[in-house]
C-alpha cells in the first residue's frame, strides 16, 4: 500500500527560534508583569509564584541578550534595578494577548488549580535515585 500522506514543509527557523525563546519556562508571565511598564526586580519575582531567584536572573539575562528587555541601573540609596521591554518586547503584546485568548477558551482553571497543587505536594519529597553508570578504570 503507498503512502497517501501529504510531506509537510520544514518549520520554518525563525518561527522555531522565537517559539523556543518566548516558550521557555516562565518567559511568557516575566514578559506578561513587563508589558505594565518599567519594574524592579522583587515585583517581577513578587508577580509569579514559585518562580524562583536563579531562573528569574537567568531568564532576565536571556531577555537582556536578545535585546527584548533593558536592565537599568539607578544609583541611589539602595541601588535599584528596573527592567523594561525595549520596543523588540513591546511588540510581542499581540501576540501574548492572543495566548492569553487562546488559554481563556482552552486552559479549564481546575487543570490549573490541579497543576498547581500537585508542585506543592511533591514540595520535599525525595526524588527516585537516579542510576548511573560508574567509570570503569584502566
């Protein structure tokens, strides 16, 4: 029997890189609490529950690199930081209002309630061992 399926194009790999970047964990809600306007550092950890302080420097960094948000230093006592999205963040508004569409007909809230509950309960518990191999000598 042939094969009746029709060969799909190849993603395309700008799509795929901006997919991947904006698709990163915690990415969209750190742009979504930007999209408000400049914020410092603790309101944006303060906006995403259990978003912890390594991935929001990490993400922040990545978004700083790829020219989507701008880290300002203001030299007062205490130093703050502030970011904002530059206008390469700005202009992906649209598109995240049209996820948060999308998540408003499709995402039920109980499967988020779920999801969410089910992170707080394995809080502390022990992970299964991982098996790994040892190093033989020579």
């Amino acid at each position: 029997m042939a094969d009746s399926s029709v060969p799909t194009s190849q993603v395309c790999s700008r799509f795929h890189r901006a997919i991947e970047l904006i698709g990163s964990r915690w990415t969209g809600a750190i742009l979504q609490t930007l999209l408000q306007g400049k914020t410092r550092y603790a309101a944006i950890k303060g906006s995403i529950p259990d978003l912890t302080d390594r991935m929001l420097s990490e993400r922040l960094r990545s978004l700083e690199g790829e020219g989507l948000v701008i880290r300002s230093v203001i030299p007062d006592t205490p130093v703050r930081v502030e970011y904002e999205l530059t206008r390469k963040g700005l202009e992906l508004q649209n598109a995240l209002k049209e996820i948060g569409n999308w998540a408003e007909r499709w995402i039920p809230l109980e499967s988020v309630a779920h999801d969410e509950a089910a992170e707080k309960s394995n809080v502390g518990k022990q992970r299964p061992a991982r098996h790994t191999r040892k190093a033989r000598s020579a």
